[in-house]
C-alpha cells in the first residue's frame, strides 16, 4: 500500500472515530404539553379537566424554564377541586454540577382557601447524579411568600412570610420520551416553626410514538396550617391523579 493510500485511510478512520465520539448537542428549546378530560353521566355527573406543559430554553450557561398544572373538577354541578400552579425559573451553570437559580411561582387552591399566593426564591442546586439512565438534583434556597385567602377565610399567621426551601428530583429514563420522575419541595415558615408546605408530584411516560406519549401523574399538596373557612379548619392534604396524552419536542 501507497504512503499516500495509507495517509487517507488514516485520515478517514480518524474522521469516522471523531464522528461517532462527538456529544450530541443539546435542545436549545424543549417542551411538552399534557392534556387529559374525563366525563361521566346518568346516575352521577362529574367533569374532570387536567392541563400540564413544561418549557425550557438554554442559553449560553444559562437555562429559562416555564411550567404549568391546572386541575377543574366538578360533581352534581358543584366544583370539586380548582388548582393552579406556574412559575418561571432562571438557572446558571457555575460549576458542571453545581448551579443557581431564581424562581418566580404563582398557585392558586381555592377548595384550600388560597385565592391566590406568589413565591419568589433563590438557590443553589447540586447534580448528585447525572447519568445518562439516572438523575438526581438536589437544591437548597430561601423564598418570599404573599398569599391572600379566599372570602370567608382566616389563617393564624401573615399572608406575607418568609420561607427556606429543600428539594429533590429524581428522574429514570427507560428510553427516548418514557420515564419515571420524582420531585418533591419543603418549604418550612421561617416565622411560624409549625407552618411549612410540602409539594410532591409523581410521573410516569410511556410513548405510543416519537412524540406522543401517555402520561400519568400524582400530585400532593400538604399545608401543615391550613386556612379557616366559616369556623372550620380546611384539611391539610389535597391530591391530584391525572392521566392524558403527552406531547413532546
């Protein structure tokens, strides 16, 4: 074989080899949208609504996410859960592992008591895990709460309040768009050392195609002082079951 036969050949086996170890490059936007309705009629009439989107986009170090949940029941015309959370979230990468970020929140939890309540936090989150199949984040931050009840209701603290904050997400990837994902928040009332919220929410995907999946998700809202409606102390837990369809990108 020529000198120059084997210089190409070189050239392309080291091309080839480049190739196939170069990393994939990540979505600059990604997103999904869940949308799930069940109805049902004769003997008992209840509607359930859930709507669900999430959506990020990653800049230069830096990474903009949005997400969405909304709940709507009702039964016999009488409305059985009405919940809304969305917030914005602002991360910078400082170290491959180890990250800031900034969040604004807004929920709304009227069969709670809760009108409407705004959060605005700042924190450090840590990559314990970052595999490819396993992931787990950890984070640790401070938050500002306003929260202002429904009419007829009453709380034994401030609306205003200040909280810290702990939180993990876990997620288990069993391949493209199907997964198992677990986070969970405590966020204890720096004032009131009985007060604190604690948030979970519970997910499993399984694609029917490349972009269209069925998802399933539970999600726990636990406020250890719950507000009080006409005298009467409101409970302490709301969940949430939901199912639909899943759409990806």
């Amino acid at each position: 074989m020529s000198i120059r036969s084997t210089v190409a050949l070189l050239c392309i086996s080291a091309a080839t080899l480049g190739a196939q170890a170069a990393p994939e490059k990540p979505k600059v936007l990604e997103g999904s949208l869940s949308l799930g309705f069940s109805r049902t009629s004769g003997n008992a009439n209840a509607t359930s609504t859930n709507i669900t989107n999430k959506l990020k986009y990653t800049l230069t170090g830096w990474a903009v996410s949005q997400d969405l949940v909304f709940f709507y029941g009702e039964a016999e015309k009488k409305v059985n859960a009405n919940f809304w959370s969305g917030g914005l979230r602002a991360e910078r990468r400082l170290t491959p592992r180890l990250g800031m970020y900034f969040v604004t929140r807004f929920d709304r939890n009227v069969l709670q008591g809760i009108a409407r309540r705004f959060e605005e936090g700042v924190g450090l989150d840590y990559k314990v895990i970052d595999a490819k199949v396993d992931k787990f984040n950890i984070a640790l931050g401070a938050s500002a709460f306003q929260q202002t009840l429904t009419p007829g209701s009453s709380s034994s603290f401030s609306g205003s309040f200040p909280a810290a904050r702990a939180a993990g997400d876990y997620k288990h990837i069993f391949g493209e768009h199907a997964f198992f994902q677990q986070t969970a928040e405590y966020l204890p009332n720096v004032r009131e050392t009985k007060s604190y919220l604690l948030n979970t929410e519970s997910a499993v995907v399984a694609p029917l195609m490349k972009t269209l999946a069925v998802k399933v998700g539970y999600v726990v809202r636990f406020n250890s002082q719950p507000p009080m409606r006409d005298g009467v102390t409101l409970k302490k837990t709301d969940t949430y079951l939901s199912s639909g369809l899943t759409y990806s990108f």
